[in-house]
C-alpha cells in the first residue's frame, strides 16, 4: 500500500497555516495528490428541516457559511502557491449537524486523512469532532492527527503501536504499513496482557511475525498498567522512546452519545504531543 491520495478538512481561517504547510509537505514527501475541503459551517441549522424557522434567517446563515468556505478556500490556496505538492482546493457548505457526513463522502476516496486534533487548545470542538467522525467511521480512512505542537514526517524513526489484539489495533497496523517500513525503530507496546488466551505465553508474538514478513522488525514491550489509565502509560512509553509516531486502534459510540470517541481513544487525543494514526 502506498499513500497516493491525501485529504484534509478545514473549517477555521485561524491557526490553520501551518497545519496546512505541513500536510502539504506530508503529500509531496509521498509524491501523493492533496485534496483540501474548506468547510464553510452552518451552526444555526441541525441538518435537518423543522417548523417555524425563518427561511430568511436560513438563507442568511447558509450565505454566511458559504462566505466562510470561500474565505477558508483563499487563504488554504495562498499557502498552498508555495507548495510542490500537487494539490486541489474545493469548498464545501454543511449545517452543523451533517458535517461529518459530508465528510465521510469525501474521506472515502482518499488513502490518508490528516487532520488537526480535536481537543486542542485553538481548534473549534464541535466541527472538528464531526470531521473526525466522519473520517474515521463514515469516510473508513486511516486518520493521521497532528497536535498543534507537532509536525509530521514521512519517513517518522521510532513509531510506537498500541496493540490489545483488537481488530481496530490491526486494522491500524495494516493501514500504517508506508510508515513502518520507513521507520528504523518499531515497539509493539502490550499493556496487562490477558492471563488466559491463545497468546500468553508471547504477547505481541503474532504481530511481531506479521511485522517481519513485510520487512518490519518490531520490539516486543510489555508492560503494567502502572498509571490510573492506559493513555497515560502509553504516552510515557512514547516520551521515554522519543518516539515520533504512535499507532493505534480507534474506537467509537454513537453521535448521539456524550462522546464520540472513549476510552483511551479519547484520553490520547487530550493528551497527545506526537502525531497519532489510527484507523477503526
């Protein structure tokens, strides 16, 4: 597999340069194409239609949202001029509670989605959680999240993944095959391995052959839940191994619930210094 198709999904003007300058490096590094979606967003509207609203007030917040596409789309080709990447900018005009369809349309053509963290301290929430969404679930990509602190690299040195044997972990895995084989380093952390399975005696065992067929030689961690949560034993890990990339499984509720994301899916996207790909 090779990463050929790249997106990114904008809905803010500000803080959005450097994330932007950063993927499209990301796309040139792979010789891929870069499709950037600016989200103009319609937060007055659910996404679906119900009496008593007035349709000159509708009208008003869907000029106003596709006003903000366009001004997001200028700003996202400005940066790009200086790019050697080859890149497409598009706009795209969604009520606040559709985003994350219109995404997952999107996503689902692509080989990678690279997006912003959800939970940093400058990006807005609520959108940026329904594009993860739909990224994630809807658009079925492999999803590469950028804290704002850090840069990606193509070719990333020490990769940690986060495996419990769980399908999403390997679906993971597979998806973040292109970086593994660049790297020069490669762990597989284990945490509290269950006593009783087919896989006891050699947790991570099955993955670090996997791994080796494909030309990826893989340390074997295994460690204790010495933290009060996984994330926070995971993100240790990767500080003590300077590492530049963690890979994981995500896992996901229903929009409907208080969160889209729980567990240690959720407490590693708060967390976070280093870029994350993960794949449901």
């Amino acid at each position: 597999m090779e990463y050929k198709s790249l997106i990114t999904h904008l809905v803010d003007l500000e803080n959005s340069t450097g994330f932007l300058t950063s993927v499209s490096e990301l796309a040139d590094a792979f010789d891929a194409h870069l499709d950037v979606l600016c989200h103009g967003v319609d937060r007055m509207t659910p996404g679906f239609h119900y009496g008593g609203v007035d349709p000159m007030m509708l009208q008003r917040t869907i000029e106003a949202a596709g006003d903000e596409a366009k001004a997001i789309a200028k700003s996202a080709r400005t940066t790009l001029q200086a790019s050697n990447a080859r890149w497409n900018v598009e706009e795209a005009v969604n009520p606040i509670g559709n985003i994350n369809r219109s995404v997952a349309i999107r996503t689902r053509f692509s080989d990678l989605a690279v997006l912003r963290t959800p939970y940093g301290e400058n990006t807005s929430q609520l959108e940026a959680e329904g594009i993860l969404e739909g990224a994630l679930f809807g658009g079925q990509a492999p999803v590469l999240l950028l804290p704002d602190s850090a840069k990606p690299k193509a070719t990333p040195e020490r990769i940690i993944i986060a495996w419990n044997e769980s399908a999403e972990a390997m679906n993971a895995v597979r998806a973040a095959m292109p970086f593994l084989k660049a790297a020069a380093s490669v762990r597989v952390c284990v945490i509290d391995p269950p006593r009783h399975g087919q896989d006891r005696s050699d947790p991570g065992g099955p993955l670090s052959v996997f791994l080796a067929r494909h030309g990826v030689k893989a340390e074997i961690d295994v460690m204790a839940k010495s933290l009060p949560r996984v994330s926070d034993v995971l993100l240790r890990h990767a500080s003590d191994k300077n590492a530049d990339m963690i890979v994981m499984g995500a896992y996901g509720h229903s929009r409907f619930r208080e969160a889209i994301l729980g567990g240690a899916t959720r407490d590693m996207l708060e967390e976070a210094n280093v870029p994350i790909l993960m794949k449901h």
